[in-house]
C-alpha cells in the first residue's frame, strides 16, 4: 500500500503542483538544474514502487477466491481487474517512453546549452511538452486504476 502512495502521490503532486510552480517561478539554467535533479529522484523511485506493486499485486491476486486463472475474465471482479491493468500497462509504457526518450532527451539539450552550442528551441518545447502529456496522462491513468482497484474491492 506505501508502494501505491508513494508512487501515484508523488506523480499528481508533481504533476498539479511541483512543475506547474517551477514553470512559473523558475527561468533558464537553475530552473533546468531543478527540473533534471527531480526527474533524477524521482523516476528511480517510481520504477521501485512500481516493480513492488507488481510483485505484491501479483500474489494478492492470485490468493483472491475471485480469482480463476490468467484472462479468466468471467465475473465483476475480473473485469474490474483487467480493465486496471490495461491502465497500467498503458502507465509502464509511457513511463518507459519518458525514461528512455524524453529525458536522455533533455538531458542532451540541456549538456549543449551548458557548453554553449547552439540548442534547437523547437525540439526542447517538443520533449517539454511531451513531458507534460505523459505526466498528465499517468496521472489522469493513475485515477482510474484507483477507480478500478475500488470497483474490484466492492465487488469482491
């Protein structure tokens, strides 16, 4: 349960609050110091939270008495349960997306602006926006699969 806090706690808090106020607040190098040491805190804490939320969603699924085999999706529960888990497989997706394209991305831009070559503005408003719309996707995802989750609770 921490696992599932931590995670989806810290992707709307930054989300809704932390990166709309830096945007704000923030301008040019320090603002991008600020962004880049975030990114690097924060997304090796949610890979963690999300690797024990498979490991212990896994055994508590398959202890459930709902529970009757893998894509045996023949009452409320199951359903409920494999809805939740498109969601969150669409959520793993995006965060590999960022992980693996978005940030090296920034990142990159970020290096060429600090040794003072010349930097492309239009790719880095694309990998800030991309960056934007994963975040709000996760977050708006990281609801339903709370909707979701209730649902199976109920109906279990």
């Amino acid at each position: 349960m921490i696992a599932t806090v931590i995670w989806l706690g810290g992707l709307i808090s930054t989300t809704f609050i932390i990166l709309p106020f830096i945007q704000k607040k923030m301008a040019g190098e320090e603002k991008e110091k600020l962004l880049s040491s975030l990114q690097n805190y924060l997304n090796p804490v949610g890979w963690f939270c999300l690797f024990i939320l498979i490991g212990t969603g896994m055994f508590q699924m398959s202890a459930h008495p709902s529970y009757q085999g893998f894509l045996a999706i023949d009452n409320d529960w199951a359903v409920a349960l494999f809805i939740k888990h498109v969601f969150i497989v669409f959520m793993v997706i995006a965060m590999g997306y960022m992980t693996w394209f978005v940030l090296p991305g920034l990142k990159r831009i970020a290096l060429k602006q600090k040794l003072g070559k010349e930097i492309n503005h239009f790719e880095e408003l694309r990998y800030r926006n991309q960056e934007r719309l994963i975040l709000w996707t996760n977050s708006i995802l990281a609801i339903l699969v709370l909707i979701f989750t209730a649902w199976a609770r109920s109906v279990s």
